[in-house]
C-alpha cells in the first residue's frame, strides 16, 4: 500500500531490534504528506491545511524505538482523515449524496466539523471548496482507516501477550491558546485517560509527577479527557491501559509559521527523560499488581 505517489507508505510502525518494555507509542496526528489531488480540492492554502496536524509529535517521541518499544506513525494528514474517530463518523453537510444508514452523523465531534473525514481544521477553516462523493471518503476508511487501526490492533496484543500488561500512549499536540476552564492557566501538557476509565490511576498519576518533577504544568482530562483510540483501547481491568498525552505545541513549535522552537530539543529531550521514568514505573507497577494479585 503505497502513498504520495509511491514514496511513502501511508504509515509505518518503526520497531525496537527487540521489544523489552510493555509500551506501544503511537502518533496518529503527525502526519505531513498531503496528496495533491487533495490540495487540489481545498479552499485552503499550503499553510492553513496544516493547522489540525500535531506538528513533528512523531519527531518529540523518536526515543520509543531505542528505549524498546514500537512507535506507530501516520505519515496521511488528520485533515484528510482522522483515524482518532469513530471509523465512520461522518457530516452528511459535506457531501454530493447520502450517506449509508450506518454512518454516525449525529455526535459532537460531526457537529463540530471534526468528524473521521473532517470538514475543518482549526478555528473554523472550512477544508473543501465544493462537496465531495461518499465514495472518496469510505475508500478512504477502507484503505487507511481499517488497515492503521488493525496495525495497533497487532502491536497492542502483542504486547500484552509478551508481557501480561500493556501501556497505550497516544501522542498529540494542542494549541498554545488552551486555558483550565475558571482559570487562565495554560497547561504545557494534559493526560487523559478518559477521567479514570482507560488506565489505572497509579498510571495517570506517575505520568503527572513525571511531567511536574521535570519542570511542567500537567493536568489531567481536562479539557482532553482522550479520543476514540484512548477509549476503544484501555480496557485496564483487563491489563490494558491507554493514556492520551497533549503537548502545548507553543513550547516547540511557532504558530503562525509552524517551523520548529529553538527550544524544540528540549522539549524532546525532556520526553526522553518523560518515557524513561514511565518506562521504570510501569516495572514497579507490574510488580505490584502481581503481588496483589497473589
């Protein structure tokens, strides 16, 4: 399965030579290749296109593979598809003609032009210039959606078959614009693990100390509390656990430019250290879970 005219598989799992911690690291948000057929049918310029993507989030955990984990990568843009949706939430607002009886058009993320082909990128900015066929967007799940889901699928079994628990961190970006609701705190990162429901506690916890101890302002769940991929995949009774991490991009990204901080090795330097402190926490924790289990 080829993308950009042949260059560049559509998404690509970069493994460790050997698999030795419980983590699977996925970034399904980082993508940077835009077809041309696509630019071609957006109202949008090169720049704005880009405004829904976590910018170079794949680059800030590159550390995954060397560490002994596999890091799952989407090279196809979030505004071309969103694998982070329902496989078929979709807005019946963008198309030439109906869409079959088991598309999900009624939920928060369709209504705000987010859906698994969105409608918009960032505050508002209407991606197509003219309505599209549904064919596009189903082939579109048929040929990236279902096959990138089935890859996390593997490496999530795996994992938890090599290990007896497995650790979910689904990577993403947000903007430097995000406050605490009642507050004007701007979170440098969030944790989400859907307020309790897709990892454990003691997870979500060493996670914020990490962050807090290597210098950052870290919430949880709020306002990201994780997407689809957080809540179809922590399952923690079963000894799956998902955790969604949100980086404020304003600390290694431009904005308006969307070229790298000076600060951008910093950041990923401190993600290193971030991934290395899980790393050991999660062998206590599986410790500890076994002893109480006896």
């Amino acid at each position: 399965m080829q993308w950009a005219d042949g260059r560049l598989e559509p998404f690509q799992v970069r493994e460790p030579e050997q698999q030795t911690i419980p983590f699977v690291f996925n970034s399904p948000h980082s993508g940077r290749f835009y077809p041309p057929e696509f630019l071609a049918a957006s109202r949008l310029d090169a720049l704005n296109i880009r405004r829904s993507e976590d910018h170079y989030v794949d680059e800030l955990f590159s550390d995954a593979p060397h560490l002994g984990a596999p890091l799952l990568i989407a090279h196809f843009p979030r505004a071309y598809l969103d694998v982070n949706r329902e496989p078929y939430e979709l807005d019946p607002r963008m198309f030439e003609d109906a869409l079959p009886s088991f598309a999900n058009i009624g939920s928060m993320r369709v209504a705000g032009g987010l859906g698994t082909v969105p409608r918009i990128v960032a505050e508002n900015m209407e991606i197509y210039a003219r309505r599209m066929p549904v064919a596009d967007a189903l082939s579109r799940i048929e040929v990236l959606y279902k096959p990138y889901h089935a890859c996390l699928r593997r490496l999530i079994a795996r994992t938890h078959a090599r290990f007896g628990f497995s650790v979910l961190i689904d990577c993403h970006s947000m903007p430097g614009n995000i406050r605490i609701a009642g507050s004007d705190t701007r979170p440098d990162f969030i944790i989400g693990d859907r307020y309790g429901t897709s990892a454990s506690a003691e997870l979500s916890r060493a996670a914020l100390h990490i962050l807090e101890d290597l210098g950052f302002n870290a919430v949880r769940n709020k306002p990201y509390a994780g997407g689809f991929i957080t809540e179809h995949y922590g399952r923690p009774v079963r000894g799956l656990h998902a955790l969604q991490i949100e980086i404020n991009r304003s600390l290694y990204v431009d904005e308006a430019t969307l070229e790298k901080r000076a600060d951008f090795e910093v950041v990923a330097t401190a993600l290193s250290l971030f991934m290395r402190q899980m790393i050991d926490f999660a062998d206590e924790f599986s410790i500890e879970s076994t002893l109480a289990a006896e």
